[in-house]
C-alpha cells in the first residue's frame, strides 16, 4: 500500500495546488486550458490507482469477492550531431582472437556473476552470517554485480553479435554507473578497512561501535553519498556539443572517453572530474593505510608468533584486493594528467584487469576463504543432498512436493468462450503466459519461474508507479511554479528516471528473497492469471503475517529515499 500511497499522496496533493492554482485565474479560458493539460493524466492516474487501491483495501478489511472479479480488475537538450557513439572494445586486436577475447570476457562474466549471486544466496539463508563482516561482503558482492552487469554484457555483444554502438543517452547512463559503482566499491573498502582497525587494534570496543545498525547507516551512507561525484559529472558532460567523432576507444563509456570527443575545451571538464577520482581514491586510501599500519604495529605487540599470524592472516587476502584495485587506478588517473603516454591497447587492458579481475576474485578471496562461509556452503550441500533424498522418498510413497504451480486463468470462464478472452488478452500483449494456457493449453509454469515472474510484476509495478509520480511532478511544477519550470529539464528528467527504475528493484527483491525459501508442500493451483505475492505466498505451508510487515516497512523505506532525493532537486 505505501508503494501506492506514497506517490499517490503527493499526486493528490499536487492536483490540489494545480485546483487552487487554476481558480485563481481571472479568465475562464485561461482557466480551462490549464485544466486541459491534466486532464489526459488524470484518467491514466485514475486508471491505475483506483482499482488497485480498491483490491488492496478489500483484501485487508475483510470483504471477498471471487477470483474472477478479483483477476478482471487486476487486469484492467543539448546541441550535437552525435546521435550514437561506437565502442571500439580493444582497437588493436587482430580479427582472428576475437572470438578467444569475447569468450574469456563472457567466462569472467559468468564467474563473477556465479560467485557473487552464491555469496548473496548465502547470506539470505542462512542468518549465522548476519555479522558487521558479511554485511560488508553483501555490500561488495552487490557492487560487483551491477558493475559487472553494466560493463561485459556490451563489448562482449560487440564481437558476438557485431553490435558495437550505444545510443547518446544509453552512453551517459552507463558512464554514470561505472563512477557510481566504482565510488562505492572505494568506499565498501574503506569499511572493509574499518572493521578490520576496530577488531584488532580495539577488541573490546569492536561489538559497540560496529554493530549491525551501525554497520547499515554506514553502507545506505555509502550507496547514497557516492551518487553526488558521478551526478556532477554526467550533468556537466552531458549539454557539451558532440559534432565530430563519435569513436570511443574502451570497452565502456567513461568520463575522459566521452569528454574528449566534445568540440570544446576539456580542461575546465576534465580537472573537476580528475579531482574527485582522487578525492574519492586516494581519501578511502588515506585512511586503509593508516588503518593497516595501526595493524601492523598493534600485532607486532602480539608475544606470541603464532598469535601474529593469525592476526595477519585476516588482513592479508584484504590487502591483495586493496591494492590490485587502487594501485593501477591511481597509475591511470595520474598518467592522463602529467602527461605520461602509452598504447591505447596497453591502457584498456590495464583498466579492464583491474575493473573485471577483483569482481571475479572477490568472492574466492573474502568470502569462500573465511570460516564462517566455507561452513555455511557445506551445510547447503547437505541440505541440498537432504531434500534430495526426501523428495525421492515422497515420489516412491505417492506424497507429491511441489516443483510448479498452475494457474488457473479465469476460473469461472466456460470453455465456448476461452477462445475470445484469449484473443483479447493477445491484443493487449502483456500477458502471454495466460495466452498460452487457452491456446496451448500450458497452464502450468515452473516453480522458480513463477518467482522470476512475480518479481518483474511488482517491480514493473512500482516503477509505473513512480513514472506517475513523475507525470504529477510535471504537470505541478508546470502549472503552479511555471518560472520554476525549466528545473525539469532532460538531464534532470533522465536523473529521476534512472533513480526511479533502480529503486523500484529493492522492494521486489525482498518479497522474492524472503518467500523462495517458503516450504510450499500443499496445493500447488495460484487463483490468477500470473504469479503475484499473495497468490504464492499463501500456498505455503507456514503463517504468512511475519512476511507481510517486514515487506511493508521495507517498502517505506524505498519509497522515502527516492522522494528525498527528486524534492532536493525541486528544492534546488
């Protein structure tokens, strides 16, 4: 309900404003032109969020209604030439290897994303792990994620499918991304670095001041705080006039690559950017060091030898990681500006090992390495071999488990007219699952594609909610601060965007988290066209309310963090 609520709150409070705004208008034309402009938006506003208020209200105060009147209602800026740019991956590399480079880039792809999504699978079953440490390697195992997501999948799409540009837009929001995580990762470092300080310099005190609370403000801080550098650097490149080439010479688009082609001056662009790479660097950096000579000279205390070891072998793994990444980013960001020269092919292969070789190695070093991890995947195997065997026993003893579920469509519909709701369905062209179960008669869908499904229902969910959100931003600003109005340029416009579509990820990934672990050993029949939370969810063998309350208040949470953000820029 907040994830409605929330903007809907503010949707209702800006037509309110636009009302008061349009009757103060002497002239009744003036009047109602100023409606007119709202008037298209009221009735898709309207559209989404009545019945879907209506279905959630019904279903938290008690009145019911058959599933299929419940299913009908769910159903219901700058200057350039440069329109593109091309990526030329590694400009000197021979035809012949490319298929060898595009096929160890997928294998470095598969490996980081293999290890990580473990790691966090991991930590969402088993709660052992719920320590200041793990939470750093959460933190990280995300990071590398998305950055990893946001570089490979393009330049390797480049040798395989021969698809080598991006679009101008598509350029800036991945340069946004490969600062904006690479800002993150320097700070999870940093916290990486703290924890080990506090645990071997200051034991005692290690349990009060890095606790789990303390240890989330401190990474929301960290995910929050690193938007600001890599913003200021997208909005600055952004408006520059691109009219010459369009060639970028890396893998991916980053700041100096895309600010060089621009038919200006690069010197006032470029310094602001050196200077928060190295603030963002070398201030995280600045503090590992002293951290780890404070390390250093607290085990060098230590009597016993084999005590400093141990101590030591904590931080050693750390420090290999630490420096393969800040090492050669200093080298690169240093060598463009004091005018030390070498081979574009030496330069994108530097940046390229020292962006794509720590995601892949992290999960190895820090986390397949540490005890409690190593303990918690044996226990997974086992469990793994467990269920095994039990699912064996319930197929030889006729005890079904549920591996699917099935939908049932519309359950009431008589068979003479499934054909002509299933051609409706097709012509509105979102639903081609429910379209396969009348054609096809395929009403059965896998158990973890059921859950794949479900997340993209709520996260398309909330991310359409947010786009009205947007739309009533607009037309406030528009009608009641039209001097104001400018503020909601492209840029700004593709900024709020950008949030709005990553936010929205965070509650939908809870819900899924938290129900895929659910035993479902019951019916298997979901009541719907499609998989949704509370259609799953009470299939599953266990009380439902404790999964409710956490997935409300972590949708607050969601929905505050991004409205924080698009008023500071309507403040500004």
């Amino acid at each position: 309900m907040v994830m409605l609520l929330g903007p809907l709150a503010f949707i209702v409070f800006s037509y309110c404003c636009i009302i008061i705004a349009v009757l103060k208008i002497a002239n009744v034309q003036g009047r109602i032109k100023s409606l007119s402009t709202c008037s298209t938006q009221l009735i898709i506003i309207s559209l989404y969020y009545l019945p879907r208020c209506f279905v959630y209200l019904a279903s938290n105060v008690g009145i019911t209604f058959s599933a299929d009147v419940r299913i009908s209602i769910m159903a219901e800026g700058n200057q350039s030439t440069v329109t593109e740019f091309i990526l030329t991956g590694f400009p000197g590399l021979h035809p012949e290897y490319q298929d060898l480079v595009s096929a160890v880039l997928f294998f470095v792809y598969f490996l980081t994303m293999a290890g990580n999504v473990t790691i966090l699978l991991l930590f969402a079953t088993d709660h052992s792990l719920h320590k200041p440490m793990y939470y750093i390697i959460l933190n990280l195992c995300t990071c590398d994620i998305l950055f990893s997501t946001t570089t490979l999948p393009k330049i390797i799409s480049k040798y395989w499918f021969h698809s080598g540009t991006i679009s101008f837009t598509a350029c800036f929001v991945q340069m946004f991304f490969v600062h904006y995580l690479g800002t993150v990762n320097s700070y999870i470092l940093f916290l990486m670095a703290l924890d080990r300080y506090l645990a071997v310099c200051h034991p005692l005190k290690y349990p009060i001041l890095l606790n789990n609370s303390t240890l989330l403000i401190l990474s929301i801080t960290a995910w929050v705080v690193a938007h600001a550098g890599s913003l200021m650097m997208v909005i600055r490149a952004y408006p520059l006039p691109y009219c010459a080439s369009n060639i970028i010479n890396h893998c991916y688009c980053d700041h100096i690559g895309i600010t060089i082609l621009a038919c200006t001056d690069r010197a006032p662009y470029g310094f602001p950017a050196f200077v928060f790479a190295m603030v963002t660097l070398l201030g995280p950096l600045a503090f590992i060091v002293f951290s780890y000579c404070c390390i250093i000279i607290a085990v060098l205390k230590i009597a016993n030898v084999e005590g400093r070891i141990k101590s030591l072998s904590t931080c050693s793994t750390q420090l290999i990681i630490i420096s393969l990444y800040y090492l050669p980013r200093c080298f690169v960001y240093l060598a463009s500006n004091v005018g030390i020269t070498f081979s574009a092919d030496v330069r994108i292969v530097i940046i390229m090992m020292y962006s794509l070789c720590p995601p892949m190695i992290n999960p190895f070093i820090y986390c397949l390495r540490a005890k409690d991890m190593r303990e918690s995947l044996r226990k997974q195997f086992k469990r793994r071999a467990v269920l095994k065997k039990a699912h064996v026993s319930a197929i030889k003893g006729n005890q079904s488990t549920v591996t699917e579920f099935i939908l049932t469509g519309f359950p009431g519909l008589h068979p003479e007219y499934q054909d002509l709701v299933s051609a409706v369905l097709f012509f509105h062209n979102t639903l081609p699952k429910i379209i396969s179960k009348y054609w096809f008669h395929s009403g059965t869908i896998s158990f973890t594609a059921c859950f794949v499904q479900m997340f993209f229902v709520h996260y398309l969910g909330t991310v359409n909610s947010y786009i009205l959100f947007l739309m009533a931003l607009d037309r406030y600003l528009a009608v009641c601060h039209p001097l104001k109005y400018p503020i909601l340029n492209n840029s700004t416009l593709l900024i709020l965007s950008i949030t709005a579509w990553v936010v929205a990820h965070a509650g939908s990934l809870m819900m899924v988290i938290r129900a895929y672990p659910l035993p479902y050993c019951a019916s298997n029949i979901i009541n719907h066209c499609y998989c949704d939370h509370i259609g799953i969810t009470i299939l599953a063998c266990t009380d439902r309310a404790p999964y409710g309350f956490p997935a409300f208040v972590f949708a607050m949470v969601m929905l505050l963090g991004p409205l924080a953000f698009i008023l500071s820029h309507i403040a500004v």
